[in-house]
C-alpha cells in the first residue's frame, strides 16, 4: 500500500466531509482533482558557469468563486503532491473566510539558501517567464509563502510588467510597502488566529493568565503569535525553532528569545550551542532543552503548531495534552491523528481558517492595487478582525449543529460556498 501523500491526506479528509454533504457524482469530481496543473522545468547558470535546472509548479485548483490566489514556496520538499494538497487547501481557505478567491499554489523544488542573491532573482524571474500566460490580476494571484519574501515578490511583480508591457500592482501581494504592499501583513497570519483565540477564550470566560501555551516554530507566524499572546497575558511555557527549543512551566519571554535567536541563530540560543547546553544556567533558569517532537506532547492548553505539516500523527496524537490546537502551519496534523484528538476531545481550530489571516490581507493588498488607495493599519486590522471571528462563528456554529469536528465543519462551509459559486455559474446543474 503507498504511503500517503499530502494530497492524499487531503482527500481522505474531503471525501469524509462529502459524505456528509451528499453532492452530485459531477460536483464530486469537480472537487476532488484541481483545474489545472502547470509544470516547468527552470534554468539557471551558476555564479561559476555552470548550469542546473529546477522542477516548478503553478497547481490551479479551483476558481468558481474568483481568481485563483495562493503562495509560491521554494523548499527542496515542494513537489507536486504538496503544491496540489496545498493549492486545494487554499481554495477552501479562501471560502471559508468568504472572500472572493479561488484556490492555487506554486512552488520551485530545491533549497534556497543554497543560492546567491543573484541566482535567486534569476530563478525567481525566470518562474515568472515560465508560467507567465497563466497569471493576471483577475485569473491568478500568487503571493509569497515558505521561504519567498517580499522582495522576491517584487522581482516577480516586476518581470511580469515587463513581459505584458503593463502597470499590474494587483497581479501578485505579499510586495514591499514601497511597491504596492499593505500595511499589516507581515503580522496577519499571527494576528488572525490571535482574533479567533481571543474570541473563543471569551466565550468562554476564561483568563488568558492562567492559559499556558506552547509554541512549535518562531518564523514570522509563530514569533508574532508569541508576542501577541505574551503582551496578552498567555503563559508561554515552550517555543522552538528547527534546532529545537526550550520549555519552562514559569513561563518564557518572547523578546528575550527573539534577542538571542538574532545574535546565535537558534531559540535557544541563550543555553545551547549546537547539541551543547549549559545544564547549570539552564536549571537556574527554570528552563529545559526540548526537540520539536517532545514540544508537542508538553503539559499545556493551548498548543499552536506553527512550523511544519504532518507533525500530529497517529503515532503521538495519543500524547498531546493540550485542550485546544490552532493550526498555524498548514497541515500540521493528519486525519488519523485528527481521530485520535476528537475522541480525546481536544479541540483543533483548523489551518484553513487559523491561518487565513494571511490571505485576508492579501486580499486587502489585491483591492488597494486596483483602486490605487492605501488602507490605514487600524482599517486593515478592523477589517482582518471582522472577517476572521465572522468565519470562525460560521465554523462553529455548523460544528454544533451538525455535530462535527471543527476541521469538517470548515470544510462543510467551504464546499457548500464553493458549490453555490458553481452551481450560479452553470458548471453543475442546480
């Protein structure tokens, strides 16, 4: 039997959630395989002369609801199976929050680091030439996403301008301030699920002083969200980054971390230099040296996996002890392990609605390119707040009445937009 995919991973999921739904053989097919899929192979000369090449992707899922609006990610890992699973997530994402996207993801398949900052704009530049007939403003949308930044957006932005001989701000967000960014989507993905745990420890009465969380990755979404929730009062007991981390049931300081992981590179970087920790500081500290597996099965409430997918797997979803999961990172838990966390009864607020902050703001980013404006940063936090808690009332609402986890309730509301959208256009009968 072959392993399962990312994308795999995502189609047992939907089909579960179809079941419930009961569309139409037509409307089945339509949602189980994307729209299109574009592959290119990039080439590059090296700083040396010599020459090597690089599979890419533009995977366009679904666009009944709007233009086609997902990342590009450069990562040795971004194979077609993960673009796929990740341009489908993206379609439901962008429905479940109800803005007026459709879903896709491009990637480049190595490692980034590896390249001068002249080979990256080459690359960059030249996945631009390759996919070029399949962009626009109101047909596909990419943005920024695992290891791509805003000024790789801004080469990107550039290069199409000069292959169409147009003035296009709105074909690509995620760009500088200075060349047509928002205000406010650096923080957005952290600052969404920050409106969404705010809103679900209201309700409940809960004191964010006596709520301990732990942190799975400090890249720009998990450091923001430690910030967001140390400035509101959360007990952040561990956070790590790719080298591992550090734990104390006291509580640890954000900006102490992020002070140290800039001058040594690592979070715990204050104690440890490589697999060599100063165990006396340490147990003065109160602090402990943990990996990223041993993070996730800590004593907490909140566990905020914000770094890598297929991390809560059937093998340790046994283990966690948090009561509630927001997903941060996209496709961090598994549907086996989802299983094993609904008969535990631990709560998971899901990726395609914990992190479509990020989307959101693009979106922001999209409507200001094409009216020429420049939204203030109260207007685009108000406006990023409005949508994220009416999505996750939404969500909740329809896992209460119709009794279902969290995650097959995001992907009822999505599916049910998605195929009105459909129906409307005349794809499927009505």
């Amino acid at each position: 039997m072959p392993s399962p995919t990312p994308y795999t991973r995502f189609q047992t999921t939907l089909a579960a959630v179809l079941e419930k739904l009961k569309p139409t053989s037509e409307e089945r097919s339509l949602l189980m395989e994307p729209q299109h899929i574009h592959q290119a192979r990039l080439p590059l000369t090296r700083d040396d002369g010599s020459a090597t090449e690089f599979s890419a992707y533009r995977v366009q899922f679904n666009n009944a609801r709007g233009p086609y609006k997902g990342g590009i990610r450069y990562h040795p890992a971004a194979d077609l199976e993960e673009v796929k699973a990740l341009a489908a997530l993206m379609a439901l994402k962008t429905a479940v929050v109800n803005i007026p996207f459709g879903g896709g993801k491009g990637g480049i398949q190595m490692d980034p680091r590896k390249l001068s900052a002249r080979e990256l704009q080459e690359v960059s530049r030249a996945y631009v030439r390759a996919f070029q007939p399949h962009l626009g403003t109101d047909i596909d949308v990419p943005a920024p996403d695992v290891n791509t930044t805003a000024d790789i957006m801004a080469w990107m932005r550039d290069e199409y301008e000069k292959l169409t001989h147009s003035f296009s701000p709105s074909v690509i967000t995620g760009k500088p301030l200075s060349y047509g960014g928002s205000l406010g989507r650096s923080a957005a993905t952290a600052r969404g699920g920050f409106f969404i745990l705010q809103e679900l420890i209201d309700r409940e009465a809960l004191d964010p002083q006596e709520l301990k969380v732990a942190i799975q990755g400090f890249g720009n979404a998990g450091g923001t969200m430690a910030h967001l929730l140390h400035n509101a009062g959360f007990t952040i007991v561990s956070i790590s980054d790719s080298q591992g981390g550090i734990y104390s049931a006291e509580g640890i300081d954000p900006v102490r971390v992020e002070k140290y992981k800039r001058k040594t590179g690592a979070v715990a970087g204050e104690y440890c230099e490589g697999s060599v920790c100063d165990v006396q500081k340490m147990k003065m500290d109160g602090m402990q040296h943990v990996t990223n597996e041993a993070l996730l099965e800590l004593p907490c409430d909140i566990l905020i996996p914000a770094a890598l997918d297929n991390v809560i797997t059937a093998e340790n979803a046994d283990r966690i002890q948090a009561r509630t999961i927001l997903e941060l990172a996209n496709g961090p838990t598994t549907p086996e392990a989802d299983a094993i966390l609904e008969k535990k009864s631990i709560r998971v607020i899901p990726d395609i609605l914990a992190n479509a902050g990020g989307v959101t703001v693009s979106y922001f980013e999209w409507v200001q390119g094409r009216s020429g404006e420049q939204w203030t940063a109260e207007r685009v936090d108000n406006e990023l707040k409005r949508i994220m808690l009416e999505g996750y009332k939404m969500v909740r609402r329809t896992a209460y009445r119709e009794k279902m986890s969290y995650r097959h309730a995001a992907f009822a509301v999505a599916l049910r937009r998605i195929l009105a959208a459909m129906k409307a256009r005349g794809w499927v009968a009505s």
